[in-house]
C-alpha cells in the first residue's frame, strides 16, 4: 500500500483523454502534486481548455520535457499520439519515475511484426517487454510492475466482450465484433471525417478487417503460446460523443454445468467495474463513468454478447487510473467511484 500522497505527472494533458485524467486525479485521494503537461498549452489555465474543470482546485498547463518531469514522479501517464511516447521511451524509463503508464499503442504490443503491420516501424521495440497490458479484469498485475501499457479504447470493448469464452478456449475459429464508437475516440484536433459535423447524423464503417487494434484484441484474448484468436473489430463512427457499444454473434460454445449468461454473472461478480444485466446495455447509462455493462442473449443454439462502456474513461483515462490503484495497492475503486449524467 502507498501510504503517502502521490507525485503525478500526465504528459499530453491538453488532449481529450488528459483531460479526461485530470477530471479523476483532481478527486483522488492518493494525489498530491499534480503536474498538467502540454507543450501546447503552456501557462494556460486548465479549464481555458477543459471547461468542466474550472470548479476544480487551480491547475496551470506547464511546458518543459516529460524526461525532465518525470525525474521526481511517483506516477507518469503518458495520453500522446500513437508513436510519440516511443521516441523518449528509454530516456524515460532511465529517469526511474515509480511507475509508467502509456495510453498510446507504443507498447502494447509483443510482436514486432503484428505492431509495424498497423502502427510503422518501432525506434525501441526491445521497451516492450518492460510493459505489463493493462486489461483491468484480465488478471493481477505483475509484483513491482513499473511500466502499464494501457489497452485501447476498442480493444477494451471487445475484450470484456469475448474473455470469459476465451479463457475457457471456447471462442471459435473466427469472431467478428460489431462495435460503435463516438466522435471524443477521434481525439480533440478536428480531422475530415471523424470531426463531430461531419458525424452527427451520420453513421459508417471505417478499417474494415484493417483496425489497428486487432493485434491487441489478438493477443489478449489467445492462450500463451498457443494459436492467435482470430477476432474482427467491425468498427463503426456513430452520431454521439461518448462511448462503445460493441456487439458480437456466437454458435453455442457448449459450456458444461451453466449457460453463457451464468459464465459472465459468474466470471465478473469481483470485479466492481463490469456488471452484468438482465437487459442489452443503453450507452447513455455508462457515459463518463468507470463502469462497463454487458448482457448475454441466448437462443436457438446461438449467444448474442452485448457491452457499453465509456470510451474515454473505462476505454482511456478511468482504465488508466484503476491500473495505478492496482499497481500501487490502493483501493481498485479509488477516484472511480462517481456516476454518470443520465440523460445525456
């Protein structure tokens, strides 16, 4: 257990998920210092860029290198664009900050291959190793783990969707994931056909059998060793902000002793951030909450796999600090136990 006050740096906090980072540590019992880097928005306050924050106690965005900053950090998240946190990765890890937790792609990956087939090549692919997943209800974290590569926003999704049949080997040979994300997955830099105008009203298809989260998806869902699980993400941009709705058909897995529906109950029951319903998952009960729902349709031979969770908290930012609290041995609920606006 950490019994001090935390000394916590978040790098890129000018983004959606920094902000989102902000929001939880600002409440968290454990945070003392708190450092707000944005080399874009330096000296500015705060809440000039993330409104909702400007009741919260005052924070200043401060410049300088996140190496520099981290020298003296119990906890650095790094919420950067794919491909940057690589390029100080071993400067960083050489500061010796308590602990690392990257919300990019950088490292989530072991397989060099599967990671420069969607990312591009890698400047320190050897890093990798260094780096725990961080899939929350996946199993504990490594004694003394000192670097947490936070899963993605999808691949949370999917993989909460399809892990109680995975770690039974009873996915089969090919699954596709029908899943919905909202316009905040695209990031706070308006781009053509991911800004919210161009959503709103709108739905489509994009990275069909190409998304670069199916290596992740991949490798946390496939036994050690054994054969790579061959799930497809069938990602869709929906008319909302917040959230994932993702949805998978299965053949009958043939469980011994209980249905799907009663693996799931079961499989989940002590992990207070994934309930599972009596009823398909509303989106909007889950929006800017910790929390993820899913229900299990079964019939005629057939499970229909339903979830919703919060892309940019449990999807991002909430995921994140649940992995501090676990790595640290703080309370796993610790800052995450808010609610949600309904409606929103």
């Amino acid at each position: 257990m950490h019994e001090s006050l935390l000394n916590i740096v978040v790098a890129g906090a000018g983004g959606m998920a920094g902000g989102e980072l902000l929001r939880i540590l600002l409440g968290h019992p454990a945070c003392g210092r708190l450092t707000a880097l944005s080399r874009s928005r330096t000296d500015l306050p705060v809440h000039r860029v993330h409104p909702a924050l400007r009741h919260a106690p005052p924070l200043t965005f401060s410049g300088g290198s996140v190496v520099d900053a981290a020298t003296d950090a119990d906890v650095i998240f790094l919420t950067l664009p794919h491909g940057e946190s690589m390029a100080f990765m071993p400067d960083l890890l050489a500061a010796a900050p308590g602990l690392v937790l990257d919300l990019a792609g950088d490292f989530r990956l072991d397989d060099r291959a599967a990671f420069e087939s969607v990312y591009g090549p890698h400047a320190c692919f050897e890093l990798s190793s260094r780096f725990h997943y961080g899939l929350c209800e996946a199993g504990e974290l490594p004694e003394n783990v000192s670097a947490i590569a936070n899963p993605g926003c999808f691949a949370t999704a999917a993989e909460l969707l399809l892990l109680p049949l995975a770690e039974l080997g009873k996915l089969p040979e090919s699954v596709g994931v029908f899943a919905v994300t909202g316009s905040s997955g695209s990031g706070i830099r308006p781009k053509t056909g991911t800004h919210h105008p161009f959503r709103d009203g709108n739905f489509y298809a994009y990275k069909l059998l190409a998304h670069q989260h199916e290596p992740e998806i991949a490798r946390a869902l496939s036994p050690p060793g054994g054969k790579r699980a061959v799930v497809r993400l069938l990602a869709h941009s929906g008319p909302f902000v917040r959230g994932i709705h993702a949805t998978a058909l299965l053949p009958d897995p043939g469980i011994e002793n209980e249905s799907v529906a009663d693996l799931y109950a079961r499989r989940y029951a002590p992990h207070p951030f994934v309930t599972v319903l009596d009823e398909p998952p509303k989106l909007a009960e889950v929006a800017g909450t910790n929390h993820v729902h899913v229900h299990v349709s079964e019939k005629d031979g057939q499970a229909a796999l339903t979830l919703a969770l919060d892309n940019l908290v449990k999807g991002a930012a909430g995921q994140a600090v649940q992995n501090m609290n676990l790595a640290l041995g703080l309370p796993e609920t610790a800052g995450l136990e808010f609610g949600g606006i309904y409606p929103c």
